[in-house]
C-alpha cells in the first residue's frame, strides 16, 4: 500500500495525495493517484506491477491542464535507447531513466523547491 504520510514527509512540494484506485493480490498491484503540488501541478498515476509485467504512466500537468512531462514504458518507441521507458516533454520524445514513481517524485520536488 502506498504510504501517503511517508510521501509527504520525503517530498516537501507534494501538497495532497488522492488514491483513486488501489488493488492488490497475491501476485500483483494495481494504483490510480493523483499528486498535488505545492506550486498547483499535478501528477496523475497509473501503475501496474506482476510478477511477470510492469505498466506505468506518470503525466505531470501544470495547473491549466497542460502536459510537462509523461513517463510511461508503452513499447512503441524502439528507437529510445532507454526502451521501452522514455518521456514525452515539449512535443519530444527521449530516453528516460525516470521509472519509478520515486524516481519521478524526486525529479518533480527537485524542479519545484
């Protein structure tokens, strides 16, 4: 389970956590949260994890609703020398070695603070 307390204390630009969706069995977990940050942007998440696959989509918008960054690990860019993890930023799409919702919190708290 995500610890929403253990969020905020680690990263201080996260102003509100929402769990949207939480689901877990024996062999995966499923989450939808949303994050809000001290300067309104927010990030909205979506993760799967098994034992035998990962899917994520971490989109972080500002506060009209606009992108700033995606990470997401759908395979459809083979030329990205991170495949299948990459990010979409200003209309590009390049490598990533964002690829967990820690590594994205942390590059986030460090762009805001």
């Amino acid at each position: 389970m995500i610890d929403i307390n253990e969020l905020k204390s680690k990263f201080s630009s996260i102003y509100e956590v929402q769990i949207l969706n939480y689901k877990a069995g024996d062999n995966f977990v499923y989450y939808k949260i949303t994050i809000s940050f001290i300067d309104n942007s927010q990030l909205l998440i979506n993760e799967f994890a098994s034992l035998k696959e990962r899917k994520y989509s971490f989109h972080w918008q500002n506060n009209e609703n606009e992108l700033i960054i995606r990470w997401d690990n759908a395979p459809h860019h083979k030329n990205i020398s991170t495949f299948p993890h990459h990010k979409h930023s200003n209309g590009e799409i390049s490598p990533s070695n964002e690829i967990s919702l820690e590594d994205v919190l942390l590059y986030i708290d460090t762009t805001i603070i």
